[in-house]
C-alpha cells in the first residue's frame, strides 16, 4: 500500500541548504583534492573567475590568490562589488552583474551561481570590496551570514577579496594541490597576456599567449616553428611532434575545457581543412593530425557549457550576429592555416613531410594491427585478464560514470584481492603477467607485437584516442618494493610514450598502499611511511604492547583490508606533466641509456642519503 502524500511531504530548501544538499548540480563532483576536477578547485576557480572578468572588461591588472591546504583567498583590483550588493551578490541565487550583457560581455559564468555554491560549501566565506576609499565586508559559515559589518573607510586600492575554507563536512581530508593550482593558474595568464597575477608570493604573465603555451610543452623534436594568429575573439597555434597521438588546449572566455566541445571539434576540421585546400589533396584526416600539439581560445557571448563545472562546450552555440559556431571557427582556422603556408613554403614542406611519415606508418602497421585486434579477441580478455565493472565513463547519463576507475596490477594474488574488495558497478582490475617492456624510443608497432601492451589498450579503448576511454581513472596499483616501482615506472613509459593525452587530461594515478599495519589488543591503523609508522605505534602503546607487520605486496591483503584502501579512503597520487617539462627529454631521461647526467643525479643522491642516515 502507498505511503500517505500530504502537504507535509512537501519540502522547501532554502537557496544554501539546496546547494549542501545537492553540490553535485553546481561543482560537479566533490572528491580530496586529488583529481584537478574535485570541487575544491572548482570553489576556486568560481572566485578566480570573476576577477578575470573584471580583467575582461578593463578593470584590473593584476590578482593576488593566496593558497593554502585547506584555504583560498582572491584578491583582485576591479571595480568592487557595489557596497549595498555585497551581500546579496554572494547568498542570493540570479543576483548578479553578469545578467547585464553591457557590463559582462563575454564572462566565464552567466548563471549568477558560483560565488553562492562557494559561500553555501564553505565553513568559513568571507568577501570584501573596495570602491572609493569604503569597505564592505561580510563574514557567512555554510551560506548563513553570520556577521554583516558596517561600511568603514579604508586606503585600500578599488577591488574584490574573498576568503574561503571549504567545508571539510562536505570535502573530506581534502587539501590542495600545488601542481593542480599553478597549471590553472598558467592557463588564465596565457589567456589574458595583459594580466598578472600572484600566487603564493610567485608571478604568473604570458605576454604572447597561447605561443608561450604551445612553447612550454615542445622541445626541439617539433618539426617547424609553432604556428600562431589571432583574430577577433580568438587565438589558435599548432606544431607537429614527434609524440604520437593529438593533443590540445582548448579554452572558452577563460576557461578551461578539458573535455573540449564544438570549438576543439572545429579547430581539427579547420586544419584538416586548410592543409587539404592548400595542397589540393584529400589527405586522411589521421594521417594529417597524428603528432600534432595545439591550442585554441575563443571568447563567446553566452557559452552553453553541458555543467556547471563548464568543462565542455555544448553544440548549440552560435556566433552573434554570424554563422553557427562550429562553421565562424572551421573557416577562419582553414583560410588562416591556407594562407600561413602559402607564405611559408619551408614549413608547408615539413607539414607534407610528416602527413606522408604518419601515412607510411599507418600503412606498415595496417596488417598486424588486423591480427593484433583479431588475436584480443580470441584472448577472452573480459574474462582471462580484465575483470570488468558494470557501469563506464561512456554511459554519460550514469551519474556513476566520472567515478569509474580500472586498477592495473602485477599478479594473480594481488588481482584477486582487489577483485573481491572492490565495487563491482564501478572498479576493473587487469591483471598483467610480467614485467611490462619498455618502450621508450619504438614506434607503436610494439603495441601490437606485444600481447599485454595489445590488451590494455584493448581492455582501456584507446586505440584510436581517448573518446572511447572506459574509465576515468587508470590506475597503476603495484607493490611497494623494487620490482612494483620498476613496473609502475614501465606503466607510466607506455602510457606516456604511446597515449600522453592520459596524462595531459589527468586519467593516469598511482595507488598508494600502506607499508604497515600497526595494531594492539584494541585498535588497528594502518600506515604509509616509516614516520606515520612511528607516530602511530607510540600513541598505541600507551594502551597495551603493539604488533607491527610489514606489507611486502599488495597479495598479502585479505580481502576485507584491501577493501579499506580502495574506498571513500582511497590515496592516489596523480600523474602530472611539469608546466616547462619536455616529454620526450624527460623519457630519455629516465627510461632511455644510462646516460652520464643520471649516473650523477644518482650518485648524488645516493651520497646525500648515506649523510643523512649518519
């Protein structure tokens, strides 16, 4: 029989209790900290934002963040927040300026909702505006003004600051990351070459764009000199290297779209166009983008994002008083490209140098490819060496999809106990045999000779590219020994040299396990270093003599402990390329012969050790 439905099952939720209640509507997923995507980053690029809009219209040069592991603070030197709106602008939902086109003409938000999803997610949310020698201020916990101070004076310069803690209730151990932070912070200032900003005391300013972008991430493998122009309301640049696959950088009015959209979409029709216009040839498309490294900007009135968290750009967007989005940005990208190579021949040549490598490649590799492909499936790999989830980061609609994960392990005994500890809808195991090859400096040729290389690929669905990726993170789960070190390190190769656009697009991690497991009569810890191992067995023995066990692989887990490692607790460190890295310097380094620099960062290293152990 149906439950009784009256009135008093009808629920309102104030504006702050909608947003604790369901955050995921307005940042996405919450998480630690330890994917670029978790809401913590999110609450601080809402607040970023809006001082680059500020930048946007022309006021302010320059913004201060300050960041802490459990703290943001913005400070920008805008216009400020109308004194009598202070309040109203960051706890009452559709207040806002960006409603007013003449005032915000291309912003990053149009919805008038991330500072009040910071306010509502924060324990503590404190905001400030300078206009004209006055202060407002106002302090709230979790959305609920808690202290509205009165308009004083002040010698502060014009602007906006704001204070947050996110809310530890609603981001559990969180903390950021140094590394997440500065990358977006690079990415405002390559696309706002007139704007400065500070960031733990260390100045971030790209006078030329998406060029110094594009700069940071080759090195002199590139065929030709970095293509750039710019038009109204965008910029675009491209190379070719030597690092198989595509891979881009796509931004809209500041933001960063990760999962690109119909502007990325237009700017590889562009130049498949342009390139096919200028030598008057069909050339396959693959052929003519493998290699290529490029980014794109555009600034829009009134982007359609698919969320919130505005990390791609939906297909309906058209350009004001034009064409259809997609069509404005394929016929500059083609005509600009066209006209680039027609003034210069030399690298019009390099171009047709390397569509007709990429073409002899896919040729030489057509026929093993077929048997390598036939030969996976003859393998059974669902059964023999993957065990599967039942939910994939392809099943968009499934709210579970972006919690989709797959662990790579060594051996049969670790497989099988994540196997059984883990949550079948949304955590795959594959299991390797062996000791990975390492494929730095082949061709990806390899990956179809070799049969595990062949079946991870398989087993990930990234043959051709990361549209048809099964989950949203890999993670490579060895032991904490030699051997497990040396495999992830081989693990981390094959991804970078063959599919780096897991790592551009932060998919790849590392599982972190405890050494050991710390217990008394009463209690059980479980620790990840020798110093957490100390700590924890002193506090212990205040109650009772302590056992210590050491974990030689993750095999030696039952089941029920493994369970504890790969939940709501879960530590993972992710994969990330250093902003000025060099992927191809950085593989030799490691991975290529044992050159004389690394003999002596090892020696080194190794002398410093033996010092400190004395």
């Amino acid at each position: 029989m149906a439950e009784k439905y009256t009135e008093e099952n009808i629920i309102s939720l104030e504006w702050h209790e909608h947003i604790r209640h369901r955050p995921g509507m307005y940042i996405g997923k919450q998480g630690d900290g330890q994917s670029p995507d978790d809401g913590i980053y999110v609450l601080a690029k809402e607040v970023i934002d809006n001082s680059i809009d500020e930048h946007m219209q022309g006021a302010g040069k320059k913004i201060i963040i300050d960041i802490e592991d459990h703290s943001c603070r913005v400070r920008d030197f805008g216009r400020g927040i109308p004194l009598g709106k202070v309040v109203d602008c960051v706890s009452k939902m559709n207040t806002g300026g960006k409603y007013d086109s003449e005032a915000f003409q291309k912003s990053v938000g149009m919805n008038g909702v991330g500072t009040k999803a910071v306010n509502a997610l924060s324990s503590l949310f404190v905001v400030k505006s300078y206009r004209d020698g006055k202060c407002k201020r106002a302090d709230f916990s979790k959305g609920i003004l808690v202290k509205d101070y009165p308009i004083s004076s002040t010698t502060e310069k014009n602007g906006t600051e704001i204070y947050f803690e996110p809310d530890n209730e609603k981001f559990k151990n969180f903390r950021y990351l140094p590394a997440y932070m500065e990358e977006k912070i690079w990415n405002y200032a390559h696309l706002n070459p007139t704007l400065t900003l500070v960031m733990n005391g260390k100045t971030y300013a790209s006078p030329n764009g998406l060029m110094d972008l594009l700069q940071k991430r080759v090195d002199d493998s590139i065929r030709y000199d970095i293509i750039h122009f710019k038009g109204k309301d965008i910029e675009a640049a491209f190379t070719h290297g030597s690092q198989y696959g595509e891979h881009y950088y796509s931004f809209v009015n500041s933001q960063h779209t990760t999962q690109g959209g119909t502007h990325l979409a237009a700017f590889r029709e562009g130049i498949v166009k342009g390139v096919r216009e200028h030598f008057k040839k069909e050339f396959d498309s693959h052929d003519v983008r493998n290699c290529i490294i490029g980014a794109i900007a555009v600034r829009i009135q009134e982007p359609v994002f698919e969320s919130q968290t505005k990390t791609k750009l939906g297909s309906t967007t058209t350009y004001p008083n034009g064409p259809a989005l997609r069509t404005w940005i394929v016929d500059f990208i083609a005509k600009e490209v066209d006209n680039y190579l027609h003034k210069n021949p030399d690298t019009a040549k390099k171009i047709m140098d390397r569509i007709s490598q990429n073409e002899r490649e896919r040729k030489e590799i057509a026929g093993i490819k077929k048997l390598a492909n036939e030969r996976a499936k003859k393998a059974n790999l669902h059964n023999r060496k993957l065990r599967d989830c039942t939910v994939h980061l392809t099943d968009v609609k499934n709210k579970l999809a972006k919690e989709t994960m797959i662990f790579i392990t060594e051996g049969d005994s670790a497989s099988g106990s994540i196997t059984k500890a883990r949550n079948p809808q949304t955590q795959a195991v594959f299991s390797l045999r062996g000791k990975p090859k390492n494929s730095f400096g082949l061709t990806k040729k390899i990956v179809y000779e070799n049969e595990e290389m062949n079946l991870l690929q398989h087993a990930l669905d990234i043959e051709n590219g990361l549209e048809n990726l099964r989950y949203d993170k890999v993670i490579i789960a060895t032991d904490a020994d030699v051997d497990g070190m040396h495999i992830r390190l081989l693990l981390m190769t094959f991804f970078l040299q063959f599919f780096p656009e897991l790592v551009e697009q932060k998919h790849l991690f590392v599982l972190q396990t405890p050494l050991f497991r710390v217990r008394n009569k009463k209690e059980t810890r479980y620790c990840y270093d020798e110093s957490e191992r100390d700590k924890v067995a002193s506090e212990l023995k205040k109650h009772g003599n302590v056992e210590i066990t050491r974990f030689k692989g993750l095999g030696e887990m039952n089941p029920e402990e493994f369970g504890l490692f790969i939940g709501e607790d879960m530590r993972l460190d992710s994969i990330t390329m250093p902003q000025d890295a060099s992927l191809n310097k950085m593989l030799e380094y490691y991975m290529g012969k044992n050159t004389p620099v690394r003999q002596n960062y090892i020696m080194e290293n190794l002398r410093a050790e033996v010092v400190d152990e004395l």
